[in-house]
C-alpha cells in the first residue's frame, strides 16, 4: 500500500491559521484506482514594508510654501484700490452728492423713481468704482441727469402737486394776515393822462378759500392725469420723441381733467395775492 500526504492550498500559509486539511492522510490498496493527484501551492503573503507619510506631507507642505499659499500679502496688496481708481470715485461721490434727496420728492413730475435708480449707480461706483468707471460711464450718467432735469421741467405746469407746494407756505401767511392797502398809482409822466389806481390786493379770507381749494383739487388732478404720470415715469428721458409724446399726452390729459381745471381757477386767484405781498 502506498500512502500520499494530500496538501491543500493554504496549508503552509505561515500568516493564517493551519487549514483543517493539512496533514491528512490517504491510504490506497494495491486494486485501488489512485485519484488524480491534486497539485498544492502554498500561498506566500508578502507584507510590504508600509511607507512613511512624513516625506510625502514635506513635499507638499514645500510645494504650497513655494507657490506662496498660506500668505494673503499678496492678496491684499491686489485688492487696493489704485489712484486712478479712487479718484474715479471722488467723481462718483460729488455725483452722488449732487443728486441726493430728488428721490424722496413725492410730487409726480419730480419722477422719484428715476432718481432713485441714478442714485443707486451713484452709490455703486462711489464705494466701488474702478478707473475703467469714469470717462464714458459716468459722462452718459451725468447726460442722463441733464436730460431728466429738463422733462420735470417740462411736466411741472401741469402738475399740480408741484404747484401747490411752491405756493402753499406764502398763501398761508397771507390768509392769516392783514389785507394791504391797495398800491399808489405810479405818476404820470408829462403830457400823459394820470395813470389808473390799481385794484387793491384780495382778501385773506379768499385766499383762504382758494388754498383750501387748490389743496383739495391738486391730488384729485394727478389722479385723473395717472396715465400720462405713468408714461413720464416709464420712458426713455434722453429720447427726444419719447419725452416730446410724454409731454403732450399730459397736456392732453389735463385739459380733459376737472380737477385740473378747478385747481388752475384756485391758482389763478392766488397769484394776485402773493404778487401784492412781494411789493
């Protein structure tokens, strides 16, 4: 009888625990069929000797040292504004200047809105503004400045808000004072008839009744001209045929508004008044 010792794979595997199997015996008779030999490889692990991370961190840390990483000096000395820069916006300030509170006027021709937008520019380049922002930037800003001065004056005399508050605080002192004499004749020159005496100012009382008129009227105007406001307010100020509609559309508007016109009579019969009190 022969005798085999059967290996396993894994049997002299000297990291692992000894497999079961190894080691057994198989015994086989003379009229026994041997059994195809099994070929056993014994499986080595190499344990690789494990690296040190302190060269690897080194080389890193040397590389960002290099490249400057871990100081903002650099940063910093970038971010400052450049004189040219801070000049530019000088520029923008005394615009900003120039412009501030026309955003706060609450009668409709003033077109606060639109200021308000130039002034949120002007806050803009005044706090960050680069020397790239002068020149034709702020030039085309301050044309459309120009532009949108001259369309509130062109809206004023049909705004009646606008009119009352230029008048308000001197009919008021009028109403609550004296009625003045009537003015002296200026004398006639010679070989010329004597000139008439002039109507003597009115009284306070009436005044009083045309203010209270004005400011009850002036509001319900704006109202009645809502439209026209708000085309004024959404066009273009620097075209010229968009300002030109704009403008007429009020007009057209106010001569159909009966607010509008008994706010003009009240006008009309106060301005005598504030005449006689300039004299």
């Amino acid at each position: 009888m022969l005798w085999l010792v059967r290996t396993t794979p894994g049997a002299y595997d000297t990291n692992g625990p000894p497999s079961r199997a190894s080691g057994h015996l198989w015994g086989y008779g003379a009229l026994m069929l041997r059994p195809r030999a099994r070929v056993g490889r014994a499986q080595t692990l190499l344990s690789l000797p494990r690296r040190s991370a302190a060269p690897v961190i080194g080389l890193v840390l040397g590389l960002l040292l290099a490249s400057g990483c871990g100081s903002d000096s650099g940063e910093k000395k970038s971010a400052e504004p450049s004189k040219a820069a801070l000049d530019c916006r000088e520029s923008w300030k005394d615009l900003k200047d120039d412009v501030k509170g026309r955003g706060s006027l609450t009668y409709p021709s003033a077109l606060a809105p639109k200021w308000n937008g130039i002034l949120a520019a002007a806050n803009h380049y005044t706090a960050s503004a680069t020397a790239d922002d002068c020149g034709k930037t702020i030039s085309n800003e301050k044309k459309t400045i120009a532009a949108l001065t001259a369309f509130g004056a062109k809206l004023r005399p049909y705004d009646m808000e606008y009119r009352l508050q230029a008048i308000q605080e001197d009919a008021e002192a009028y109403a609550s004072g004296p009625r003045p004499p009537a003015p002296e004749p200026s004398p006639a020159k010679k070989g010329k008839k004597k000139a008439k005496k002039p109507p003597r100012p009115p009284k306070p009382a009436d005044i009083k009744a045309a203010l209270a008129t004005l400011t009850k009227q002036a509001p319900l105007a704006t109202e009645q001209q809502t439209p026209a406001w708000q085309q004024a307010r959404a066009g273009d100020v620097t075209d010229t045929a968009a300002v030109k509609k704009a403008v007429k559309d009020l007009a057209f508007l106010s001569s159909e508004s009966k607010a509008y016109a008994a706010a003009s009579a009240a006008l009309a019969e106060i301005r005598p008044a504030l005449k006689a009190a300039q004299d």
